[in-house]
C-alpha cells in the first residue's frame, strides 16, 4: 500500500510540473534594416514586455528567439522553428514586423513577408502550417505589415501603447494563455490595404497590446474579443483581418 501511494504521488506530482512547465515560446521575425527599423525597435520593445507580464500572470515561463537585420533569413526562420519540436510548447508565438506585400494573382488573403537581407519573399502559408506542424496548444501569429504592391511611407505621428507591463492583475490573460487551444492569426492588414508605422511604433501592434490590457481586465475575455477590439483601434486608419480556428 505504502509503495502505491507513493508511486501514486511520483506520477501525481510529474504530471503538475508538466502542466507548470508548459512555456510560451515567441519568434520575431524583424526588418531592421529597411526604412520601418525604428519603429519595427519599438514594437519588439512593447511586445516583449507584455509577454514578459504575460509569463508572470500565467506562471509560463518565457523564451524569445529575434531574427532581425542580416540575421532574417527564410533558412535560419525555418531552422528556429524546427528547433521548437519536441518541445513543451504551451503557447507559440509568431510576430512578424517587416514589409508584405501581394500580387494581383495572390487569392489568398494573406500577404506575403518580405526578409531584405536576401530579398526573399516568404508565403504566410509556408510558416502557418510550419507553425501548426509542432502540435502546440495555442499558435499565435500577427504579422504587421501591408498587404498591397505598393510601399508608401507614413505620416509623422506620435504614438504610445499602454502596453501590458502595467502593475495590475489581468486574470483574462489566463483564461487567453492557459485555456486557449488553436491558432490564432491575425495580419495588420486587409488585402489591398496597408498597415502603417511611424516611429514611436505601429498602429496594429499597439492596438493589439493595448486590446490585450483592455479585454483581459475581466476573466470573461476571448481571442475574438481582443481581435475585434484590436480591428476597432485601427479603424479608420487600417483594417486588420484575423481568422481563429
């Protein structure tokens, strides 16, 4: 009896720890060379800190892998993600802040991610089902970029997120993080449209951190209900799309 119980309690207490292990694993894919780097900094900064809030709150730990400059290629972006399998992975993150574009013989809706270092040109696609393939529980993936053949450079305006970092207890960052399953991606862009940048940051990654402090005040919250609040902070200025599954 006594070598049951504690076999019982063995098995018991490593299969907590496996729940309590589970991480958040994030890749940014950055363009930090083109004429967007300063602003692309800026969202890098305000992401990070609302993950690191995000770890605290949920008891994930966190790892982030950057590709940005030189250093993002299509090779070394397949190589990180291949290097997640087998992994604990809770929650996977991918965000990319760069320049997209499509073409009059896309049908899909999403753009495709330009990496300057080779001039490479990178389907959505490809990485979504890369992504899907490590069998996480939750697949996050924002992509702010435009999705339109031309480029065009943004006005000058100063812009801040609140940001997720603040002192207070967010409990639908839980409900988002911890009892969650799918994939969520979401592109800053409509097809045709653009998704603008300025120095202080971007309108769609700030409008989704500051969505994430707004909507994970209650517990009540959902991925549709950040997405949907995030696409209302961009409007009229852009229109983002998502999709959940």
């Amino acid at each position: 009896m006594g070598l049951f119980l504690n076999t019982f309690l063995i098995l018991f207490c490593f299969q907590g720890m496996t729940v309590y292990c589970e991480e958040i694993r994030a890749i940014f894919a950055c363009d930090t060379i083109s004429d967007i780097k300063v602003s692309t900094k800026h969202d890098v900064s305000n992401l990070t800190k609302a993950l690191s809030t995000i770890a605290k709150q949920t008891n994930l730990s966190l790892k982030i892998d950057t590709l940005e400059g030189r250093e993002l290629t299509h090779h070394r972006l397949n190589a990180k993600i291949d290097s997640l399998r087998g992994k604990n992975n809770g929650v996977v993150l991918f965000y990319y802040s760069g320049h997209g574009f499509r073409t009059d013989r896309m049908s899909t809706i999403w753009p495709r991610l330009y990496f300057p270092a080779k001039k490479e040109r990178v389907l959505t696609e490809e990485i979504t089902e890369k992504l899907k393939s490590l069998g996480a529980r939750l697949v996050i993936i924002l992509l702010d970029c435009c999705n339109n053949p031309a480029i065009v450079k943004s006005p000058l305006m100063v812009l801040r997120a609140k940001g997720v970092g603040q002192p207070r207890n967010m409990p639908g960052l839980k409900t988002l993080f911890l009892r969650s399953r799918g994939t969520v991606i979401a592109s800053g862009s409509s097809p045709g449209g653009f998704s603008f940048s300025y120095k202080t940051g971007s309108i769609f990654t700030s409008s989704f951190i500051d969505a994430l402090s707004d909507r994970c005040l209650s517990e009540q919250t959902s991925w549709q209900a950040v997405m949907e609040q995030t696409i209302a902070r961009c409007a009229p200025v852009q229109q983002p799309i998502y999709r959940i599954s």
